[in-house]
C-alpha cells in the first residue's frame, strides 16, 4: 500500500482512518473521537488536532509511524483473496 512521507494537514480524519486503517490507535492513544464520529468526514486533520488540543506536527509524525509500522493493518482488507483472515 502507499505510504506517504507526510501526512497532508487537509486531509480529512475519515480518509486517514480509511485508507490507513493503522491510525485508528494513534486517533484513540490521543483521546480523539473521530472513530464513528459524524463530522469526521468533514473535519480536516489540523481542524481535529485543533480541536483536541493536540500538537499537529506530533500527531502527524504518530500518524506516519503507525503507517509504517504494521504493513498488514494497513491492507484495504483484513481478509487475503482466498477468503482466509490475515493474522
């Protein structure tokens, strides 16, 4: 999967989370209720950092190490094309 060098600031918590599904547990590690939460479509990642009071610049750095780190977390699915769940 792509792995980006920085983490664009107007990319929205929703398209992060979905296309790297890994920064879940950054989102969660920093108090952030993105997960499920209805304006995370719309809420850029410098607007959902402004509004936790998170450093943009750390959480962004969280953001591309938990993209690096867990190759298989990251995988559009957890399943492989044989039906059998990725461990």
């Amino acid at each position: 999967m792509n792995q980006p060098e920085t983490i664009d600031p107007d990319m929205t918590v929703d398209e992060i989370m979905r296309r790297w599904p890994a920064t879940i547990r950054v989102m969660i590690r920093n108090r952030m209720l993105c997960i499920g939460c209805p304006i995370g479509i719309f809420h850029t990642v410098a607007d959902a950092c402004h509004a936790h009071r998170v450093d943009l610049e750390s959480f962004s750095q969280e953001l591309l190490e938990a993209i690096s780190s867990d190759p298989l977390a990251n995988a559009p699915s957890a399943f492989l094309g044989d039906g059998v769940a990725a461990l």
